[in-house]
C-alpha cells in the first residue's frame, strides 16, 4: 500500500527513532497535554490504547534508520517554554541541522527564547539534550512526557529547569533517577516523589541526627531567620543540622540531579536538616525563600533580575504518623481528586479530627495553631509517610518568587514526626550559607536581633511584607522577652485581640523594641 506523501514524510521524520520503540507505543499527540495520553513507567501495569498506533514505516526506512541513529532523516518536535504545558512550538529540522549542537539549541531558541542561542534545551524529565538524536531516544522512553511527538523544553540560560505540571494526577517517570513525580497541585507547583529515598534511608537520617553531639548542630529547638539562633512560638519542632553524613550527601547530591543541575554545588544548598515534631508541635505558615537583607542590592536576591534565592524545597518524611503533621498550603484549595492521591491529604475536619485540636492546643482564636489546623483538612496538604517525599517551587520559571507556595508544618495530634528538609537555591548565594553565619555581623547587610518586650497584656508580633502581608512571629507577655532576628529595615506589628497596638521598623543599631502596655 504506497502511503500518502504527507504521511510518509512525517513518518520519514520520525524514523530514527524506531530502535527506541517510538511507534511501538498508542494513543494519539495533541498539544493540550489535559488530555494527552500518558506513557506508563517501567513496572506500571499495561492498559489497553484508547486509538491505534500509527501505521509503521516502509521496512526498507526501518532498516536505514537500525543502522543510522544520528536522526539523518530529520526530526519534527514541539517546542515547550519552561516548566510549560500547552502552547508549544512545532519545529522541523532537516538531517542536516539535525545534529549540529548550535542549530538545534538556536531552532529551539528562536521558537520559545526569542533570541538565537538564548536557551539551553532539556527533555521532558529534566535532562540537557544538544541535538535531534537525543531528543528523540530520550522522549522515546516510556513515562517522561506525555504523547508521541518528542518534546523539547528551552530554558532561559540564567533561569533552572522547572517540571511542567501538566495535570493533578500526571505522573512522570525520570529514568535516570528511577524516580516517578506525582504532580499533586499546579498553584503552587507541588509534586509526589516516589522512590527519592528508601525507609532505610529515612532511619539512617534520624539516627545521624540523632548522634550529632556539637552545639552548633546537635538536635535542639528549632529556631527562626535567615541567620543565627532565635526561638519562636510559631516554630516548635526540634532540628538538627546533617552535614556530611554518607545518606545525607547522597540525599544532596540525589536532589541536586532532580531539579536538573548539571553539578553538585554546597554553595547553593542551606545542608540538610532534621526534624522532630512531638505532640503538638508545628510551624506556622511561612515561605522558604528569603528577603532581601539591608545593603544588598534588589538584583542580589530576585531571580527574576539575575539575582539568587531558594528555588525549590524538597522535602523529606522519615517517620510516619497518627494523626496530624501534614505539609499544609493554606492559599491553594485541596484537588477534587486528593481521595485518589495518596500523597495528599483526604480527611475531612471531623469531630475526632476537632477533638484531638480542642483537648491539645490553645483555643485562644489568635493563637495560630487551631487555624492552621483547621487548613491541614480543607486545604491542600501532603500527607507524612515513612520514605515519601515531596517538591515544591519558591520560584516561577521565569524565576519571580511565588507566593502561593506559603506553607506550614501542621501540629501533631497524636504520635511523633520526623522530616527533613532541602532547600536548594538557582545559584550560590549572595551572602554564604545562610544558616552557618554568625549572627554577630553588625552590618547593614548582616543580621539584627531584637529583643522585644511589654509591660502590658500580652501581644502577638507580625512581620509585615513589602506588599502589606503579614506572618506571625510569636507572642511577647511581661517578663517574657521575644528575640526576632531580622534586618535593617524590616517591620513588624503589635497586636492584641487582632487590634494594632504598634508597629516597628528596625533602625540601625536597634535592639530593643518595647510595646506599649
């Protein structure tokens, strides 16, 4: 049967990618990804294609194909801005340019970068790809994109990878990690890992945690700030700081492979830190990426503008537990499919749920823990387990930092949780580890403790946002001094019963800021 000249030009196309098993695969593309098929990873069980396979190449294309691998036929592929979706870019390159490295980046920057040669080009799970053949075995391989068209994703060169959401319940199968991402949200960007770390890996965590004798180290109250030590109510889980511990660099090293960096680089990690959250204990909402300290120009920490901030967190369940001690986003709604995602967080506010909250913490309506448990079971939360891991983004792909990935460590109603934490940063940081600096730097740039006290009733302190929000920072009473540790120019407000008492901006040289009573 001779095949229509449209079709077989396509299938010409196509062709080197035949070894992989490119056509051996059904359904049909379509760049709405909603409601493109999704290939199943290694080991998932096999369902029937809802539409049949494309007919096969002539042998005699086959055959070529089988002995030349370097795409000399050519490559149709779509084109995906970062971390994108929908909306791509078909592009067709000839054999030619196929396999020329500044051709293919320059196709793929002038269809989604704007500029020629302004992007570097990865594939759907995350890996550089330099020419049309690797694209083309790489999206071959069951479980890293959806569809059958091979997509090619281009990166702004001063921006990181980013994974594209495509759909709640999407699942995206990294074979060179033999990880499978779940997404579970799309605002903010929040994916399952699966087999990120083992329970093995969990108990050796805790046990290094554990045997940290130093003080700088060691378990003990968890504290607040970007620099030196303050103890907070809205933070009341203890932790300890692993640093080079056989699990824990392989857990660094792991994550750094995850969000596609090319290398390990400690500049741009915070080091990985160990939790433990007893009965009742929990942090109140907050984000991780961090503001810009006095002295540091606005381009030093906004990514948007070259600068360098947390990019992602990936975090860590070591222990599993009863109830409570969810990872909990109070601004996104909970998914409609959340009771078919284990990873997420399903239970309703029930009356044993409402029982466990009223017998064990405050019931003081100001008081940040019966709200924010009150969102572990309405709004969107990952639920702990022993070996799961979550990801989320603190950045956009463009790299403009994303509020909607405020988070919370919901309090624990009954039992014990460890976790860990990774924060990794989209380039080494401005001023160093932002948690080993000594927090006797006096500068502008360095960090203020201030001691914060009242005569009167006592009051809740917030820190209050460039932009007006406003996060808690704990609860100062007479003869109960609170330690903020902050930055020139940073401000706060007092208030009592929700009603503004006082506000204030830390000065140069402050260390003292006393509410009125």
């Amino acid at each position: 049967m001779k095949l229509p000249t449209r079709i077989s030009l396509g299938l010409v196309l196509l062709a080197c990618s035949s070894q992989a098993g490119w056509f051996s695969r059904g359904g049909t593309d379509k760049a709405d990804t909603k409601n493109a098929q999704t290939p199943q990873a290694p080991g998932a069980a096999k369902q029937a294609p809802e539409t049949k396979a494309p007919p096969p190449p002539p042998v005699e294309e086959l055959a070529a194909a089988d002995r030349d691998h370097t795409c000399a036929a050519g490559l149709v592929f779509d084109v995906y801005r970062n971390g994108a979706s929908a909306d791509p870019v078909r592009v067709e390159m000839s054999g030619g340019q196929c396999e020329t490295v500044a051709a293919f980046e320059a196709a793929v920057s002038r269809a989604v970068c704007e500029h020629q040669a302004a992007c570097h080009v990865r594939d759907g799970a995350g890996r550089r790809v330099r020419r049309c053949s690797e694209l083309s075995k790489n999206s071959a391989q069951p479980g890293v994109q959806p569809g059958l068209i091979p997509r090619a994703y281009g990166v702004k060169r001063d921006m990181r990878w980013v994974f594209p959401t495509e759909e709640v319940g999407f699942k995206r199968y990294l074979p060179h990690l033999q990880i499978t991402l779940t997404t579970l949200a799309e605002e903010p960007r929040l994916f399952a890992l699966d087999n990120f770390l083992t329970e093995d890996d969990a108990s050796q965590l805790i046990e290094d945690a554990l045997a940290i004798s130093d003080d700088e180290h060691k378990l003990t109250r968890s504290s607040v700030g970007a620099k030196g030590y303050t103890v907070s109510s809205t933070r009341t889980s203890e932790n300890a700081w692993v640093k080079d511990t056989k699990t824990a660099m392989r857990m660094k090293r792991r994550a750094f492979e995850l969000l596609g960096f090319d290398h390990y680089d400690e500049r741009m990690a915070d080091g990985l830190q160990v939790l433990r959250y007893n009965n009742t204990n929990g942090y109140a909402a907050h984000k991780d990426y961090l503001d810009r300290p006095r002295g540091l120009s606005r381009e030093a920490m906004e990514p948007s503008l070259g600068g360098a901030n947390r990019l992602a967190t990936v975090f860590l369940y070591l222990s599993d537990v009863q109830h409570g001690g969810q990872t909990v986003f109070p601004h996104a709604p909970r998914p409609l499919q959340a009771s078919s995602l284990p990873a997420l967080e399903s239970r309703p506010l029930d009356d044993e749920v409402i029982s466990l909250r009223d017998a064990q913490v405050s019931s003081d309506k100001y008081s940040w823990e019966p709200r924010l448990i009150n969102e572990c079971y309405t709004k969107l939360a990952a639920a702990p387990k022993k070996g799961r891991a979550i990801l989320f983004y603190s950045q956009h792909p463009d790299g403009t930092l994303d509020q909607m990935a405020t988070h919370g460590g919901c309090p624990v109603l009954s039992g014990t949780k460890w976790a860990s934490n990774l924060w990794i940063w989209n380039k080494a940081m401005p001023f160093g580890s932002s948690r080993f600096q000594s927090k006797d730097d006096d500068n502008d740039s360095g960090g203020v403790e201030v001691a914060v006290s009242t005569t009167g009733v006592s009051a809740e302190v917030f820190w209050v946002g460039s932009s007006g929000e406003e996060a808690p920072m704990g609860t100062v009473s007479p003869g109960d001094n609170l330690r903020l540790n902050s930055f020139v120019g940073h401000s706060f407000v007092a208030r009592r019963n929700g009603a503004e008492v006082a506000r204030y901006t830390v000065a140069r040289g402050a260390r003292a800021w006393a509410v009125p009573p």
